[in-house]
C-alpha cells in the first residue's frame, strides 16, 4: 500500500468520527497526529473533503478515503513509497453521536455504538445484527422460516397486485421502537399529510378546495423506490455514527427473494425493473417504520415540489405517493408543462409518476383529492353518501342482517366507522347519517 492511501485511510477514520464540518475534521486530525503534521493543509483538506461530500454527515470511511484522494490539496503533498509516512501512528476517536444542526434539539436517544444501540433493544449484539441481515442473508435464505418477514400478493382494482412485507413480531417490536423514540420527533415537510399526527388527508385535501384545476399524481412502489442509502443518510444526519446507522437502516429495510415473485399468478407477473426494485434493499410496506422514513426521505422531494409550486402560483400537498397540485385559470393553462416538470423532479429523486394515473380536474368536473369532493368545500362523493344513507335506511326497514351481504363480522362497528368518516370529511350531512343509525335495531 502506497503512502499516500495508507494517509487517506487513516484521515478517513479521523473523518467519519468527528464533527462534519471543516473545523471540526481539522481539530479532530490535529488531535489525532499533533501540530506538527498539520503544515497548514489539513484546513485546505478539511474544506475540500467537506464540499465534495455535500452531506450534512460524513459518507462511510472508504467514501471519504477516496474523497481525500480526489482532493487538490492533498495530490499536492506529492506522497510517494520513497518517502516516510506523514505519520507514525496515531488515535482515532471514538465515534460520537453528532446530528446535523435541524436535529441537535430533537431529543431522540444518543447512541454511540452497535452495542450500546444493543442495550437501548435489549438485546445482545450478535441478535442485533442477526435482525438487520445488512449482508441480505435471511432475505435470501431458502428457508422461509428463517426469514424475518411474512410476505403475500395482495390484488388491486387496477394495476398490478401489491406485496405486503410484515415483519415478525420481534422485528416488529423493534420497529416500532424506533419509530416512536427516534422517528417520531423529528418533524417532515409541511405539505406531508399522510403518516403524521395531527394531520389527515382530510386537511390535505382542504388546501385544494374551490381551485379552478387539480392535479393529482400518483408515485409508483412509493415505499420499495426509497433505496436503504437514503435511511442510512437519514440516520446519519440525525447523529447516529456510521456503523449505527448502518444497523438501524438494516432493521428497517429488506430485500426481496426472488421466489416470492415467482409464485405470482399467471398473467401477473412483474416487470424486470420492478423485480429489480425490490430486489434491492427497500423499505418494506408492512413495516412500522416505513411510512416515517419514507416522509422523512422525501424531504428534498417535498421541497422541490413545493418550490416549483411555490413559482407557479399553485398549493402543493402530498399525502403518501398521492400528490396534489391546485391552482387558478393561469395555471390551469400551464398544467401540460408543469406535470412534465414534477415528473422530471421526481424521477430525478428516484420515483416514477404513474403516467396513466394523471387526473386533471377543472371546475366544471368533479374533483376529488384522496377519494374526498373539493370543489366548494371538502365533501363526500354525492354516490358514497347516497350508498351509505340508502344501506342505513335499509338497515331500520329490513334490519342490519339483510345489508350485511358480505358477512362482515363486526357489521354494527363497520357501518359505524363509516359514519365517523362521514361526519369528519361534512359535519352537517354526518349528523344525518348519524341519526339514522341510531335509529337500527341491533338485536
């Protein structure tokens, strides 16, 4: 090994375990190797590495050894195997937790290493990492036993079938561990409805109502086009050091085995780059902590688009992979053009609009944002609450027996549920609703 990469590694583990900043990388190496080292490049370096990154945390160590390579300051030292290294030894810190500047005051849990994240679970290290499978091992096993997740089709009106991905009940237990003490404080971009308290695609909804146009789109695979390198830089940038946020990314994502492709049905079967997708290591839709990481992820998605709504004079929302543009006459007229660019944005960020999926709605038609009527008010569709009325009618008339057709088990919960919706999306027309189910015979 030259002199030169025997110094970028040994700069790379200084690096990965100290302050992302250049002051912070410059103090941590002086500490490291001592004044005289220093020959006033390592500010240059520091700087350089810092910039070409262009992260809020540091990438993995052989990232930033072939950063420091790469860097002008650096090929300048002239190294070569003639000469003796810059160092004869040296000491690297001991990783730290350091969030980026958005997340110091977000309260989560401070961990430092892969066995004190094994303490916060409650488990021992070997399990840790036997749970995260970072190398895809359990995912590929032939053993479905062996597995962490239960995988099944479940089929759709249109399009094709969707892959359900629940974890087992310890992996499950983990996830929402991580989900409630280290997801859940840290805030998403605001026009995120879908998957955060207080908000509802109800309100997203509200924000569309009375425009003259509405767009809708919808993202293809939402969850599995989230590739497992963006967690890991999530979890990076709220502090966690790499080989932690190495494991805490391989316990919220997985891959997935060939086989289970194979047993689709006949005329089912997925294309090549979906195959691919999920081959990869995704976020699975099934676990708890997808629908957080995935709003987290599509932060620079979020604020793009709201940017590029921001200039066309339009609202922006997005609730899950639906989203939402609304706007006046002059950008109705523009709407050609501005699809285009939200579906450049986002396949630039990794997602694929489903073209076919496209609606756009003007004043005279009905709009609808997330199954909900926006064209004075938020409402119901005029056929929904018509259906629901007629079956409570019935249900007084005939009794609820003879409404249940599709033997749902708790009828009596069910017609309610859809009551409350009622009353959540028009409280005036819910209330309605709501006196004739008081008014069914239960038995």
């Amino acid at each position: 090994m030259g002199h030169e990469t025997a110094t970028a590694r040994a700069l790379s583990l200084i690096f990965a375990n100290a302050e992302w900043t250049p002051q912070g990388l410059e103090s941590a190496a002086v500490k490291a190797f001592g004044w005289r080292h220093t020959r006033g490049w390592l500010g240059r370096l520091a700087a350089e590495v810092v910039a070409a990154a262009a992260l809020p945390y540091a990438p993995a160590p052989p990232t930033i050894a072939r950063l420091i390579l790469a860097a002008e300051s650096f090929r300048a030292l002239e190294l070569d195997d003639e000469k003796k290294p810059l160092f004869d030894s040296f000491s690297v810190p001991l990783p730290g937790f350091a969030p980026a500047p958005p997340f110091r005051d977000a309260g989560i849990p401070e961990i430092e290493t892969v066995p004190a994240l094994a303490a916060w679970l409650n488990l021992p290290v070997r399990h840790v990492e036997w749970l995260a499978d970072v190398e895809g091992y359990r995912a590929a096993a032939d053993s479905r036993s062996t597995r962490h997740y239960l995988r099944c089709w479940v089929p759709r009106r249109h399009g094709p079938p969707r892959l359900i991905e629940a974890p087992k009940p310890l992996l499950k237990g983990i996830q929402r561990k991580i989900l409630r003490e280290i997801l859940d404080p840290i805030p998403v971009h605001d026009a995120a409805h879908g998957f955060r308290k207080g908000r509802s695609c109800i309100g997203g909804a509200a924000r569309h109502a009375g425009e003259h146009v509405v767009l809708c789109l919808d993202l293809r695979d939402f969850f599995p086009a989230v590739p497992i390198r963006a967690v890991h830089g999530l979890f990076r940038s709220l502090g966690y050091p790499w080989p932690v946020a190495r494991v805490l990314a391989g316990l919220c994502g997985t891959r997935t085995p060939r086989d289970v492709f194979d047993a689709l049905p006949f005329g089912m079967a997925a294309d090549r780059d979906r195959r691919d997708r999920f081959g990869g290591r995704h976020l699975p839709q099934g676990a708890p902590t997808s629908p957080a990481l995935a709003n987290l992820c599509a932060w620079r998605l979020d604020c793009r688009l709201a940017g590029l709504a921001r200039r066309a004079g339009a609202a922006y929302t997005r609730y899950a992979d639906d989203l939402t543009f609304s706007g006046d006459a002059d950008f109705a007229r523009r709407s050609g053009g501005f699809v285009r660019a939200v579906s450049e944005i986002c396949a630039d960020a990794g997602f694929v609009v489903h073209a076919n999926k496209t609606r756009v709605m003007h004043r005279h038609q009905c709009q609808r944002v997330t199954g909900i009527v926006v064209n004075r008010h938020v409402n119901l569709p005029r056929a929904d609450h018509d259906r629901l009325k007629a079956i409570l009618t019935n249900c007084i008339r005939h009794g609820p027996a003879s409404q249940n057709r599709d033997g749902t088990p708790d009828f009596r919960a069910h017609l309610e549920g859809r009551v409350a919706w009622a009353e959540h999306v028009n409280r005036a027309r819910g209330e309605k609703l709501r006196v004739l189910f008081g008014r069914i015979a239960w038995g």
